[in-house]
C-alpha cells in the first residue's frame, strides 16, 4: 500500500512536469472515478500508461465531456457541414 502511494506521487510529479499541473489534476481525478467505479487496474498503472502517451479516452474506457464553458467551437458544427459531397 505505501509503495502504491509513493507511486503515485513520483508518476503524479512526471504527468505535471508532461502536461501541467491543471490537466494532471483533472486526468488523476478521473483516473480515481474511473478506478471506483469499475475493476480497472491500479492508479500506478493508470498513470504509467498515461505517461507513455496511451489516450486518456482508452484508459478510462470512456470518453470524457468537456464542461460547457470549455466547449469547442468544432464540436458544435452541424454534421450536414461535416459530410464529404459526392
């Protein structure tokens, strides 16, 4: 258990150091939720395979939203506009 912590902190100071500390923050939260609320691997695991530029998406095993204020303009494009003519 305390091996799994000082994991944690050491792999936690590395995904801030790659990604900041806001996103390192957010990715751990819901690396957390995603571990409660299914049989996932380890935290430590998690985030090693974060770290090696695995998608958070394909950890998690979901796809996060965004919160409303940080939507993308690309997301709100109708998909008549996104439709290649043929």
């Amino acid at each position: 258990m305390g091996s799994d912590v000082a994991a944690v902190k050491q792999l936690f100071t590395r995904l801030v150091s790659s990604l900041g500390r806001k996103t390192a923050t957010r990715e751990l939260k819901w690396m957390k939720q995603a571990l409660i609320a299914s049989h996932s691997p380890t935290l430590p695991a998690m985030l090693q395979r974060r770290l090696s530029g695995e998608p958070l998406q394909y950890i998690l095993g979901v796809q996060t939203s965004l919160s409303n204020s940080c939507t993308n303009k690309l997301m709100q494009i109708s998909r008549h506009y996104t439709i290649w003519s043929t």
